[in-house]
C-alpha cells in the first residue's frame, strides 16, 4: 500500500506543478487552488510511504519520476522542449530508480 500511496503523492505533486505555471506568478485563482491542493496531498501521502519505506528511497523516487513526468507535460503542454543532456540526465534518474527497485535490500518489496 505505501507504493501506492508514493503514486499517489507523485501524481498530486505533478499536477500541483503543472498548474503552478498555468497559475501566472498565483494571479489566476483556480490553478492557484489547485496547487495548494495539490502540493498538500503530495506531502501527506508522501509522508504516509515514511512508515515503511526509508525517507531517502521514498523522496529519490518522488522527486526523480516527478522531474520526469513535468518535462514530459512542459514538453507536451507548454511547449518547453529538452535537448540531448536534460534527457541523458532523465534517462539516468529513471536508471536510478530502476537499480533501487530492482536491486536495493532497503526497500522492502
């Protein structure tokens, strides 16, 4: 359940972000909401995965499959496109996270 409750917290984190730039600098109401909102789930199902899974394993797959989910909406919504390094440098935080899924004994599976 803690794995899910990490989506959970990824996918309110990502949406909070997303409307942090539709927001205009929190000029605009409604995406303003929806960033509060948002960031709030985020960090209380974020905390709910610390009751089993270790604070650094929880927070390097937060933040590395959330970087990874807003360059992919920035490049698909808001027209902001990566060159070659930015995504080398995605692919090797997706390689991270793979290696602690697959192959950490400190993550309980």
């Amino acid at each position: 359940m803690n794995w899910i409750y990490l989506a959970i917290a990824i996918c309110a984190e990502v949406v909070a972000t997303s409307a942090l730039k539709a927001s205009l600098g929190f000029t605009r109401l409604a995406p303003s909401a929806v960033v509060v909102v948002g960031y709030a789930a985020a960090f209380y199902f974020l905390s709910l995965t610390l009751r089993s899974i270790p604070v650094g394993v929880a927070y390097a797959v937060w933040s590395g499959v959330g970087i990874v989910l807003i360059s992919v909406i920035g490049a698909l919504f808001f027209k902001q496109h990566l060159d070659t390094a930015a995504i080398l440098g995605m692919a090797l935080i997706v390689l991270g996270v793979v290696v602690i899924q697959v192959f950490s004994k400190t993550v309980g599976h």
